[in-house]
C-alpha cells in the first residue's frame, strides 16, 4: 500500500508577479506523473544549479507533486535537505522525501539527524516525514528486515527523545510519527515513561500539555504514567486537560485520590487526581465504576481543606447522586466556602429543586466579598454553571456582580468574571454596554463584547460611538468588537471607512479597522477601493490585512490573487493567532488557485499551536485540493 496524496492533480498558480524563471519552474510540475517523465529530470537540474532558495523551494515543491515517482530525485532532495544556511529548501526537501514513502526508507538516517535540527519547522518535517515512510511501508513488523528494523527503531528512540522538545510543534509531530511506527506498546510505553520520568520539570508539562492537546490517542501513555511515581502527577495534570475522553484512566485515578499506588500519594498528587476525575465528570460517577464517588466521599472527610473543597467541587461536576447526603452534611460546615462548593455540588446534582439552587446561588455571591481571590473566583465559576436554571432577572443580577468584579484586584478574578459574562451571553450585553462609560472595567467590558460576538448586537451603537474615543487602545476593542460581529455590525461600514481613509494613520488602527471592514463582508463595499490602495502598502502587515478584507469583501475578483496568495503565506508563519487562523481561511475561499500555499498550510493543519488555527487549516486544505 503507498501514500497517495490527495492533491498531486492540483493546478498551481503562483504569483504574477514572481520571476519568469520560477513560473517556468512551476509549469514544469503541475501535471504530476501525467507529463512526459523528462519533467522531473528538468526539475533536479533546476534544483541542482539555482542558488535563489526562494526557486528552490518551489522546485522542491513540484518535485514533491511526483509522489513516490520522485524516487528518481531522492539523492538531490536529501542534498536540499541537509544544505546550510535558510532553513526552507530544508524543511520542503523533508516534506517531500516522506511523500516518497516507503522507497524513501534508505534517507531514514539523514531524516533522523535532521530531527536536531536547530530550526523547529525543520525538525517537526523530520519527524513527519519519518511517519509517512512507515506509513507507506505495509509489511508487518515481523517481515521488516534486520537493518530496516534497525532504522525505524533508531528512528522511535530519536522521536521518543523530542518528545520534550521546546517548540510544540516538534513535539506533537514526533507524537504522529511514534504512532505511525507501529513500536510495540510493551517496548514503546517504557521508552516513554523513562523519557518523562527523567525529564526537567519545566520541560516535561508541555509534553504533558502537548499529550494533553492529543486528547484520547495520548490516554494510554498517560495510564502508564499513573502507574510511574515521578510521573504521576504530571499525568493527572494532563488528563485533566483531556476531560471525558480520559474515563479510561478513571480506576487509576480513583488509587490515586486513595493514595494506593506506590505509597501514600502527597495532598497535590491527590488533589490533581480528583480534578482529573472532576474533568471527566458523569462517567466517573456511572454504574461501571462507583469507586470513583466513594473515594471521594472518603476524601471529603480529610483535615485538608483543599482536598475536602475539590471532592466537593468533583462530586458536583459527576453529578454523583450517592454522594448527597455526605454533601448534604458538608453544606453545614464551619467552612464557608466548602458549604458553598457542598450546595453548589447538591444543585448541579438535581437542578430542578428549585430550593437546592437558590440556596446554592446565596452561599456563593456571599463569597464573592471573600478576601481570598481563590475563593471569589471559583465562586464566580460555580455561579455561572448555575445561570440557566435563574431565569432573566436572577441573570441580570449576576451580570452586574460579574461586571463588578473584572475590575477587581486580581488577575485571575478578573478572569474568571469575563469568561461567566462570556457564557452569560446576551444576558450580560446590557449590564456591559452600561460598563463601558466606566473608566475602571471598560477595556475588559469592550472585551467582553467581542468574545459575546453577534449576541452582542444591542451594544452596537455603544461600539461605533467608542471609534472616535481619544484613547487608541480602547478603539482598537471596539473594532475588535465590531468585527466579532460580522455582517451583523453594517452600520459601522462609514466610521471604519473614516479611519483607512487617514494617510499615515496609527499602524493598529489602520489593522483593526481592514480587519473589522473584511469581517463585515459585502456590505463593507464602500471602502473596498481604499483597501485595495492599502495592499500597495509598504507595511507588511497592513498590505496583508486589506488584501485579505478586500477578498472578504469582493471574493470574485481574480485580480487580488496574484498579490494575496504570497502575503496570506506569510502571514501563515506570523506569531499572532488571529493573523494565522484568518490567513487560512482566506486561502481556503481562493480554492485552487492558492496552490502554492499547500505545503505552509499542511505544516500549519498538523502543528500550529493553536487547535483552531490547525482546523481552519485541514479545511483550507480539502477546498485547495478540489478536482
């Protein structure tokens, strides 16, 4: 069985404004293994003599579209690969010796070495193209010869090794290919644990982390780290991100509340183990494995305070039933705040008792005048998983209190009020829109707004008339506000157009303002014709932005691609996460013609550190890839 990747067909049209000599490059490969087979050979003779990297990654490119018919090139791609200077003919060449597969096995070696690589992108190619390889290679494990065994087993030893690199990308690609390697469970779990149980401690949570990002594939690495005493508690730390798909490390969660495993466990390790449990919520309470609320009910009689508080908060989040009368008990404790977690974890068992739920809602907006920030702000999150059972005027009252508190002293309270006002929805527009002529919360009010997006529409006058404050940074929110919106926020088509109209604007309003112009789409028309003056900008940034709005805006107009195509791949490599995620989707509605970009946007889809960013990506990829 080979690798056949989807898009070799794919006709590829690059910048106009490239040189004559790359667009003669391209042509060379666009029609894949259909064109006469001298065409591949033109291809390493191009790849062989130019010194303009920038051909040479798009020579790279089209020698890739050969699939596992490039074998022919495999000698001058691994040359590419290990070349000096920038990184790109590097990275591309790996691309493209893994989408040879199996032919491709005897580079194994240079391929691992390149996974030392000091530029990440490099080593994160490395390490798929390792995958692909053993992909493509369908003989079974027992039928792989001596030397090549050798080589794949260097190559998962290598892979086990960037597990705690530095850069997420490296990681969560090493994680791919360990996978597609096929290594024994009994081999490869070992390796593993070894590898985390020894590592630094500021290395190892974002393997954890990166694990964590895997969701259910990582759940059985991270059971036998249970099993690990150095490892442990890293482990529950990453199931906990996991959530439900972790319920089947519910019974090695459970020993570790209990403290069975390899000794007492300390009150942290215990502590992160019942909010594992908490995370995975109903099936840790379900009939297969009712351990799980009786140790928990065990743990609420702890002299630790915090265990007790997070049993609690655990048993809630189960919904465990059997556990009411122990919380029933718990609601009268001299602690305040365990009483309140305890009514909380009763009302979110059964949310229909009305009195349980009002009880519960008065014990914790009693805490939010606590003088421990801990203790307000999980009182702000208990209260808002309550607010559908209020109704609109026990909403609205929240909203105010929550209103109130983003501009408390402490970071994570403010936190913590912003996100309940975020689930409160159009519940809490009204309570914001009157925030914004406070001084002291009207930046984490604006905000707000954006995240609420178009259930935020009744503020929408409040947000055109804060474009002409004097402070740019709060302009800057409203903007973002607005664009949140979408086609909802047309009314604000004149004032944004007002603002890209200014030459030499300030550089971040002129930003927020395409950006806010392109979300709005159609109706953003009028300002189209100085958008499209902005993409001759000598900003960067800018020309990027009004390109993308002026897609947004007119997306049949062929004569933005030529200029968009090279700057939204840019922008694809750029560090802010809104940048990154609307550069992909921009390729994506361009479709085929934004072929060129197919390489950056499969590198982005597999290893961008943002799961939305990675998503918009492997969408773009399917609409690109359109025969």
């Amino acid at each position: 069985m080979r690798y056949q990747p989807t898009f070799l067909s794919v006709p590829v049209t690059v910048p106009m404004l490239l040189a004559a000599a790359i667009v003669a490059i391209v042509a060379l490969g666009c029609a894949e293994t259909k064109g006469p087979p001298d065409k591949l050979g033109q291809l390493q003779k191009t790849l062989a003599s130019s010194k303009d990297d920038k051909i040479r990654v798009l020579t790279i490119d089209q020698i890739a579209t050969f699939g596992q018919k490039a074998r022919p090139a495999l000698d001058d791609l691994v040359k590419a690969a290990t070349a000096s200077g920038d990184p790109r003919p590097r990275w591309h060449a790996a691309r493209a010796i893994g989408l040879i597969g199996e032919d491709a096995i005897s580079a194994l070696p240079v391929i691992v070495e390149m996974l030392n690589d000091p530029d990440p992108i490099v080593a994160t190619q490395a390490a798929a193209a390792i995958g692909l390889i053993r992909t493509d290679d369908d003989r079974a494990v027992e039928a792989i010869s001596k030397d090549d065994a050798e080589m794949y087993q260097s190559a998962a030893t290598a892979l086990v090794g960037k597990m705690i690199h530095p850069d997420g990308r490296v990681r969560r690609a090493s994680l791919r290919a360990l996978k597609s390697l096929k290594v024994e469970p009994a081999v490869l779990v070992p390796m593993v644990n070894q590898q985390l149980a020894n590592a630094d401690p500021q290395m190892l949570m974002p393997a954890l982390n990166t694990l964590a990002d895997m969701g259910a594939a990582a759940v059985p690495f991270l059971m036998e780290s249970l099993k690990n005493p150095k490892a442990r508690y890293w482990a529950t730390v990453a199931l906990t991100e996991i959530g439900p798909a972790a319920a089947p490390a519910i019974a090695l969660l459970t020993k570790a509340v209990a403290g069975e495993e390899a000794g007492e466990a300390g009150s942290e390790e215990r502590m992160q183990a019942i909010l594992a449990l908490a995370a995975i919520g109903k099936p840790a309470a379900g009939p297969a494995d009712p351990a799980a609320t009786a140790e928990l009910v065990k743990a609420m009689e702890s002299s630790d305070e915090s265990l007790r508080c997070a049993a609690a908060f655990a048993l809630g989040r189960m919904r465990a039933k059997t556990a009411d009368k122990a919380l029933e008990k718990a609601t009268g404790d001299s602690d305040l705040f365990l009483a309140s977690i305890a009514a909380w974890a009763r009302a979110c068992i059964d949310p229909t008792n009305k009195s349980l739920v009002e009880k519960a809602v008065a014990a914790l907006q009693a805490n939010l005048k606590s003088e421990k920030p801990n203790v307000r702000s999980g009182s702000i999150s208990a209260l808002s998983d309550l607010t559908d059972e209020l109704g609109p005027a026990g909403e609205a009252l929240l909203a105010d209190q929550f209103v109130g508190l983003l501009s408390d002293l402490d970071p994570g309270v403010q936190s913590s009020a912003g996100a309940a006002l975020v689930r409160l929805g159009a519940g809490s527009v009204a309570a914001l829109q009157k925030s914004l002529a406070d001084p002291q919360v009207r930046m984490h009010a604006m905000e707000v707004l954006a995240a609420i997006g178009p259930l935020a529409k009744p503020a929408m006058a409040a947000m055109i008339q804060s474009l002409s404050d004097s402070d740019p940074a709060f302009q800057g929110d409203a903007m973002m506000a607005i664009a949140a919106m979408g086609a909802n926020a047309d009314a604000a088509v004149p004032e944004l157009e007002k603002i890209i109209a200014v030459e030499g604007g300030e550089p971040g309003l002129l930003y927020s303002a395409a950006y806010a112009l392109g979300r709005i789409g159609p109706a953003s028309k009028p300002a189209a014709a100085r958008l499209l003056q902005l993409t001759q900008s000598k900003d960067e940034m800018l020309a990027t932005v009004a390109v993308w709005a002026a897609l947004k805006i007119e997306p049949q107009d062929q004569s933005l691609i030529a200029t968009a195509v090279p700057l939204l791949r840019r922008a694809l490599r750029g560090d802010q996460e809104l940048v990154r995620l609307e550069a992909a989707v921009a390729l994506g509605d361009i479709g085929p013609a934004a072929g060129t970009a197919i390489p950056l946007l499969e590198l982005v889809s597999e290893d961008d550190s943002v799961k939305a960013v990675r998503s918009a990506a492997a969408e773009s990829l399917k609409k690109i890839r359109v025969q």
